[in-house]
C-alpha cells in the first residue's frame, strides 16, 4: 500500500488527473502556480491531504520562480503561497500544508522542497498507521463476523499521497480477511464514489456495490450495513466534521440505527482553531455540476441550484475520530451531548425547574454552556452557546443560542480555578441553607462541620468545610466580579459556594465530577436542615459554624 500518487521530477509535480476516471488513467504534469491552483479547483486533485501536499508543491514551484541569482523575493512567494491556501476553503490541509513549508521560504527554495518531500513521505506513514488504528476500532465494534462496510467520496491513495484514510481502512480489514463487501455511495454530483472508489475498490481486489446516495439509508434499515466509514476535510476541536456533501444523512441514519459511524482523517485535518462546525466555511460549487453531468443538461435551463460541496457533521453523531494517533474524539466526549444529558437529569430532580440554572464545560480558551431562556428538561446538543472564558462573549455572532446573565459566574470560575466543568444549580436544600447564611452586601463564610458527606465536596479538611455565600446582585455580572475576586483571593476555596436567595454552583474536573459535588452539597445541606442545627452568617472574618451541638 505505498503506491503514491503525487511525485515530484524535477520541478514538476505529476499525479493522476482524477477527472478522467475511471475511464482514462492520463498523468498530469504540473510547472506553474496556476496550475496547480487549476488542479485543485477543478478537482483533477482532490481529497483534503491530496490538495495540502500539492498546495506545497505549488509553494516550491513559487519559490523557485521567485528566486533569481540567489535573491529571494519573500513578498512575491507569499501572494503566491495565500493564492494557492485560498484555492479551496473548507478543507483545513490545504492552508495547513502550505503554511508549513511557507514558513522555510527565506531559507531559499531546496528548503522548501526539502520540507515538502519529508510532507509527502510523512502522508504515507500517517495514513496507514490511522488506517490500521481504525480497521483495529471496527473489529472491536463488530466482532466475530464478517463486515459489511459503507463509504461515501473518495478517500483512497487519489485522496491522500499513500494508502488512503477510510478507505485505508478497508484495504487493511481486506488484507485481513475481514470484508465481506464494502457499499459504496456515488456521491453526488461528481460521483467520486462511482468514478474513483469503485475504481480503487476494484485495483485492490476488495468485493464492492455501487449504490445511489439515497438508498444508503434504507441499506441500514434493511441489515446491510455494519459500520459507516468516512474521511474528513476538517475536524473541530469538539469533534464536528466536514466532509463530502451527504456525509451528514449518513451520520444521522447511522444513528438512527445503531450503527457505527468513524471518520478517518490525518491529524492535520483536525483544526486546533476552531471549536464548533458552525463556524466552518462551506465551499459553494457551480450550478453546472447539479443541472447536468458530462455535458449534458439533465434541468431545465435557467434553474436555481443549491450546489454545497461539504457539509457538516456534529460530533454527538460521530462514534469515533480515528488519526495517526488512535481514537481522538468518540461521541460521548461532546460537551454538548454531556450537558444535555445532565441538565435533563437535575431538571428531573426539581434543580433546574423551567429555564433556571446552567452547565458548562471548557474547552480551551472558551466554554460551551446551556442557551439562555430554555427549559432544561427539553434541552438538546443544538441549545447550546460556546463563549470566550475571557469576557464571557460569544464566540461568534452566528450561534443559534444566546448566553444568560449568569454565565459570567461560570467565566469567572474558569478564570481563576483548573476547572473544567461548572453546574449552576437551584435544589431546594443548599439554596436554602445559602440564603440562610448569607448576607445582603457582604460575602459570608459558612461552616459546616462533622458530616461524612464533606468529603464528597474536596474541601482540604475531610471534617469541615467553609462555604462561601455571595449577595444575590440584580446585575449577575457583579455576582460574577464577586467570586472571582473570592477565588483569587482564596485559591485554597473549596469548588463549592452559594449565593443567597439564588442558588449554588459547583465545578470540577469533570462534569461528573462537577454535578456530583452539587449532589453532595444537597444532601448535606438536607442533613443540617433535617437535624435542626441552628446557623448564623456574618462577614468573610466572622465564620459561621454548623455542626455537633
């Protein structure tokens, strides 16, 4: 599986010219800029890490031409370089890639090339290790028999340099044994999967069906299907995934039911920038290639096109993201499906009644936290709102939530904690004892002590615990500026606290870990309510005490 299909001789890059498959195998010769540019455009290169090592040939083409007597013109290679990264914009190798060797230009042009040829060498081994990686995950998932496999697009050795990614993957279960036969979708409307899948299928000897994009489905719902397998062109860092047009009904179909559905991709693939596939820019393609096919017109003329060359698949669908690396990214880690899940099971206790209260998770430098004006116990992956730990502010001004006042006392225990995880909670106990002990415009400092459940809270004291109370402002963001000057003041503060009149709110390295600690906090507060222990509040220097009497 080492063939390549991208060589560099002697100053020109020769590959397949993928728009004559599968009918006419011609080379294609490469010397410009422009042509390279071209290729990429109109697909005769096409697949994410396919087009970012050719993006870095046509970097060293520029770099070549724009050396003249040892003279390196820097200006004119990186125009020529943001040429070739804008080429095509949704898929993140591409920039990538070219970025990379770009930043060798002022070492002159054999620089360039070195980096280049090391690139298109590390495809090969990147490729296959991801490839064995994902053919070991779907045997673990469907073992002890033999596998029925779904591909859409094209993500062979056309795709990439060497091997491929998902179909990588088939190659390696195929020299395993393990193929019963491999479906493939067409894919609409330039039929990579009927032109070059089915061509690679058939070079490698692996049995294969071409099937209409909408039959995929009912192919799942009739038992054919094992295991959905797909590349991507980007990947978030919260596991959103675009890829070819139809990517999306498969991932949806898949779940629907119950089948495996892994996305196979380098590790360049994965954008570290950017965190939801919202923010993805989806390239828009000619109307020619929906109103007919190979010259001739299939609609009637004039007729309006909706021609998006990707689309985006949210991580909660995606079972797994298989690199170089292993399994990087598995449905249940999406913050959205874990905050989902537990707002529905404190709304279920009475401790997010209507639209009150809120999770979050970080994610970097930035949170993904539940939308504003929801009712928790209908809340779903797409009710949420990813804002900057920062200043609490949107990440973007296309999301479809808003976030609430209260999400500046979550930005604030980012700021001043490890935390990885916050839940602002109501339960009827600990908001009770809070607005016993707390004050009008004052913190004040409860103590509770003797109670077993006080390990469950990690404070440093297993047998006593001193609970911050904050004053329940009308401006929430002045509660926020409050604890977060607690918090600096105090980074020895238990993860706990109360706000009088209001609530409490709880975090952790986890999410788990997060609504656990507002579990104990409640059942410990319903102890000290239950056994009638009397309790005070005074100011931060004046510890209030519940415990033995």
């Amino acid at each position: 599986m080492d063939d390549s299909s991208l060589t560099w001789d002697d100053g020109v890059l020769v590959t397949i010219d993928q728009r004559g498959l599968p009918h006419e195998v011609r080379e294609l010769r490469l010397g410009t800029v422009d042509q390279i540019i071209d290729a990429i455009k109109t697909l005769a290169i096409r697949g994410a890490p396919a087009i970012g090592i050719a993006g870095a040939f046509g970097v060293v083409i520029a770099a070549r031409a724009h050396t003249v007597d040892g003279v390196i013109d820097v200006a004119r290679i990186e125009a020529e370089a943001a040429r070739i990264a804008d080429a095509r914009p949704t898929a993140v190798n591409l920039a990538w890639a070219v970025r990379r060797v770009a930043a060798l230009v002022p070492s002159g042009a054999d620089a360039v090339l070195a980096e280049t040829l090391d690139m298109l060498a590390e495809d090969g081994r990147v490729n296959l290790a991801a490839a064995t990686h994902a053919a070991d995950l779907v045997q673990a998932l469907c073992p002890d028999r033999p596998l029925r496999m779904l591909t859409h697009c094209n993500t062979g050795r056309l795709a990439t340099s060497a091997v491929g990614t998902a179909l990588g993957a088939l190659r390696v279960l195929h020299e395993r044994g393990a193929i019963e036969g491999v479906l493939v979708d067409e894919t609409r409307p330039l039929l990579q999967g009927a032109r070059l899948t089915a061509w690679e299928l058939a070079e490698a000897g692996i049995p294969h069906r071409l099937t209409i994009d909408s039959a995929a489905a009912w192919a799942m719902a009739t038992g054919q299907v094992d295991c959905v397998i797909v590349g991507a062109d980007r990947i978030t860092t919260r596991g959103d995934v675009a890829n070819k047009i139809g990517t999306y009904m498969l991932a949806l179909a898949a779940r629907h039911h119950g089948i495996p559905f892994i996305v196979v991709a380098p590790e360049s693939t994965r954008d570290p920038n950017m965190i939801s596939g919202r923010d993805i820019v989806v390239e828009q393609r000619a109307a020619e290639e929906v109103t007919g096919f190979g010259g001739v017109a299939t609609a009637p003329a004039g007729t309006a096109v909706f021609n998006p060359a990707f689309d985006v698949t949210p991580g909660e669908l995606v079972t797994a993201v298989v690199t170089e690396r292993g399994v990087v990214h598995r449905a249940a880690d999406a913050p959205e499906t874990a905050i989902a899940r537990t707002a529905r099971q404190l709304y279920g206790q009475g401790w997010m009644p209507g639209t009150a209260g809120n999770i979050s998770v970080r994610t970097g430098d930035s949170a993904v936290i539940t939308g504003s004006g929801l009712s928790k116990g209908e809340l779903t992956e797409q009710d949420m709102v990813t804002v900057h730990v920062a200043d609490s502010a949107p990440v973007s001004a296309g999301q479809r939530r808003k976030p609430s006042a209260e999400t500046t006392i979550h930005t604030a225990v980012y700021r001043t904690t490890d935390a990885a995880a916050v839940v602002h909670v109501h339960p009827p106990c600990a908001t009770t004892v809070s607005t016993q002990a707390g004050a009008a415009e004052t913190v004040t400092t409860l103590r509770i002590t003797d109670f077993e459940l006080i390990k469950g809270l990690g404070s440093a004291d297993p047998a006593a615990i001193d609970i911050p109370v904050f004053p329940n402002w009308a401006d929430v963001a002045r509660i926020g500026a409050d604890i977060e000057r607690y918090l600096t003041e105090n980074p020895s503060a238990p993860p706990v606290l109360g706000i009088a009149g209001h609530g409490i709110t709880t975090w952790g390295d986890n999410l788990s870990q997060a609504r656990d600690r507002a579990e104990c906090l409640e059942a410990l507060c319903d102890l000290v309510l239950r056994t009638g222990r009397r309790h005070a509040f005074g100011n931060r220097d004046e510890i209030l005490e519940i415990g033995l009497t």
